[in-house]
C-alpha cells in the first residue's frame, strides 16, 4: 500500500527517505502532513529546544533558590516549582 518516497529537507536541503513503514506510522497516528526535516535536522531541533538557557532566582514566597527558563526581572515576583503550584491552584 505505502512505497518509499524521497523528500527534500527543509533545512539543509538534503535528500531523505519517508519509508512505506514510516508512512504506515504516521497514518495510524493520525497525522496528515509529510515530514519535513531529515532525521538529522529533526535531532537537532530537538536538542536545541532542550538546551534553553537556565537562571537562579530567589523565591518570592519561600525564600528558596528557583531555576526558571527565563531571566526574572525586578518588577516581576519569582516562584520556585512548588510556590508556583501552590499559586496556581488557588
């Protein structure tokens, strides 16, 4: 039912294959759109939205040290993960 289709990735431009086997995979998921990275650019992408710089901050509620995605500013109050739960949930 599914055959073996070259693509060209968005990224580099480089040539890949979409296996039937892949192909079979993404119709079972439910997914409408063709890959557009190669596997490689795909990685890396990935990786890029993990190694997101990190800052120390102290806890406006407990006083505690806070690592937070983002660089807090002064103007801005800053929850370590269970003040920020705590927070949210009244």
């Amino acid at each position: 039912m599914y055959t073996d289709k070259t693509l060209v990735c968005k990224d580099c431009g480089n040539e890949f294959v979409f296996t039937a086997g892949e192909q079979e995979f993404y119709a079972e998921k439910g997914f409408t759109n063709e890959p557009q990275r190669c596997k490689q650019c795909r990685d890396a992408k990935k990786n890029a939205s993990r190694n997101r710089e990190m800052f120390t901050a102290v806890c406006a509620s407990c006083g505690k040290e806070a690592v937070v995605p983002f660089k807090p500013r002064d103007d801005r109050p800053v929850y370590c993960s269970e003040c920020f739960a705590k927070q949210k949930a009244e």
